[in-house]
C-alpha cells in the first residue's frame, strides 16, 4: 500500500512538473542569455548572490558568493561562481566553480543563484587544477580512473577539488579537514559538495590532524595543503596558515606520509 500511495505521489508530481513546463514559455538560447544578463545581472557582468558572515557583528568576516558571466573563445556563454572577500573581485577570489545551465530555458530558471554546480569541472588555470595534475603528472599516481589510495585535504575551502576526485575517482579515500564550520556549510549550500562513500569533510584543525595521526602510526598517500587567510593576516602571508610551518606540523607530516606519499 505504501508503495502504491509513493509511485502514485511521483506520478503527480511529474504531472505537476509537465504542466508546469507547457505553462512557461520556453525560450531560445539567445533570448534565456539576454533575460540572464538584463533581468538577473541588470547588464553587469557580476552579481553578488549572497552575503555569508560567520560573524553577524563584524563585517570583517563577511565572504561575497558572486556569480559572473564569461564567453569562450566561440562566443557561447557561461556562467562561474566565486567566493571572494569583496564583491567586485579586486581583491581575487577564494574559490570558482562552473554553473550548469538549466535544460528547460524560461523565465522561471533565468536566476543562477537556483543553478547547479558542474561538479566536474575544473578551471585549468586555478590551484586547485595544478594540485590535482601534478599527482598524476608526477608519476604518484597511476594515470587511470580506478586508481586506489588516500587523499588527505588541510582545508576545503568550498570543496571543489573533493567534488572533482570524489566524481572521478571512486577508489581514492578522501578526507577534508578544516577548522572553520564555514567552510564546509559554504561548500554545500553554495558550491555543490557533497559527502559520499569515499569522501568526507571533518571539522577539526587540520595541523593537529596530522600530528594526530603520525601518533597513531596512519599514513596518507598524499596531503594537500590549501589552509589559507580569509583575509588579510598580520604578517601578510595568506597561505600557508601559521599552524602548518611549525617544526613538529613537518615533522609529522613525514612520518603521515613517508617515503611512497606526496605534499
């Protein structure tokens, strides 16, 4: 009966969904492009989909989700989110990922801030790209999808380069840690990461991860280290984070990965 009751609920709701869909003009790819940049960018390149602060009392901490607008050499359109310290993206950005343009193009789906995230993509240009090139470049990792092994991540930031593993890597082991719970909310409501069986996110600090598992004898076959400043530190540097250039993090971080694994 409660099967009955389930497939009869579906079945509504893709009628629902259809109706819906003949009701709403669908447009051409010039007309949905023209709708995006006039109605939702107002004709600006970038807009700023939400504002995120950790710290409701200091601006300080705010972070921008900024969507914005690109072309392609063959003149089609996309569309990149960005998470940036400042809404004009002076000042860089933390972390970029590839939107998915809605398959059913109307007046309805013309705000990207309800557009998924094309988990696997990856901008070639940005740092997430070259770590993840240089383990197979490098000759540490066979070149081949069915590679197996464990990936250890010291920041998350919006879990990209978890997302782009955990989709083409099934047998690779993947866990995030980071100290900021912000992090790993950010890359689930505004960057698509998800948990699955072979990649998790801990909230923790990473530096003392490591120290915590050369203790207990763990080794990974790679660390990747992106435990970076929101914004601007008292010394300057951005990245790495303090807590990741101490004589007993590196020394720990050579018993975790030994002679086999990477940094």
């Amino acid at each position: 009966m409660l099967k009955s009751v389930a497939l009869l609920a579906a079945l509504f709701l893709t009628i629902q969904a259809a109706n819906y869909c003949m009701k709403d003009k669908e447009l051409s790819e010039n007309e949905f492009f023209d709708q995006v940049q006039g109605t939702i960018f107002a004709n600006q390149q970038n807009r700023v989909v939400a504002i995120e602060c950790p710290d409701p009392k200091d601006n300080s901490t705010c972070l921008y989700i900024v969507d914005r607008i690109g072309y392609l050499k063959d003149g089609s359109w996309f569309v990149g989110r960005f998470l940036t310290p400042v809404p004009d993206l002076t000042k860089g950005f933390l972390s970029v990922s590839k939107l998915v343009k809605p398959v059913f193009k109307s007046m309805s789906t013309i705000d990207t801030a309800t557009w998924m995230v094309d988990v696997g993509t990856m901008d070639a240009m940005t740092p997430n790209s070259v770590e993840l090139s240089s383990l197979f470049t490098t000759g540490h990792f066979e070149m081949n999808r069915d590679v197996s092994g464990n990936i250890t991540f010291l920041g998350v930031a919006t879990g990209g380069l978890m997302s782009f593993f955990s989709t083409y890597f099934k047998n690779l082991k993947l866990t995030g840690i980071d100290i900021d719970p912000q992090s790993e909310y950010l890359a689930k409501k505004w960057f698509g990461y998800r948990d699955t069986k072979n990649s998790k996110i801990l909230i923790g600090d990473g530096a003392e991860h490591i120290v915590e598992m050369a203790r207990r004898g763990e080794t990974s076959d790679a660390v990747l280290v992106d435990a970076c400043h929101n914004h601007a530190p008292p010394d300057g540097i951005y990245c790495p984070v303090e807590a990741v250039r101490t004589p007993e993090f590196l020394k720990s971080l050579s018993a975790v990965i030994g002679t086999k694994g990477t940094f």
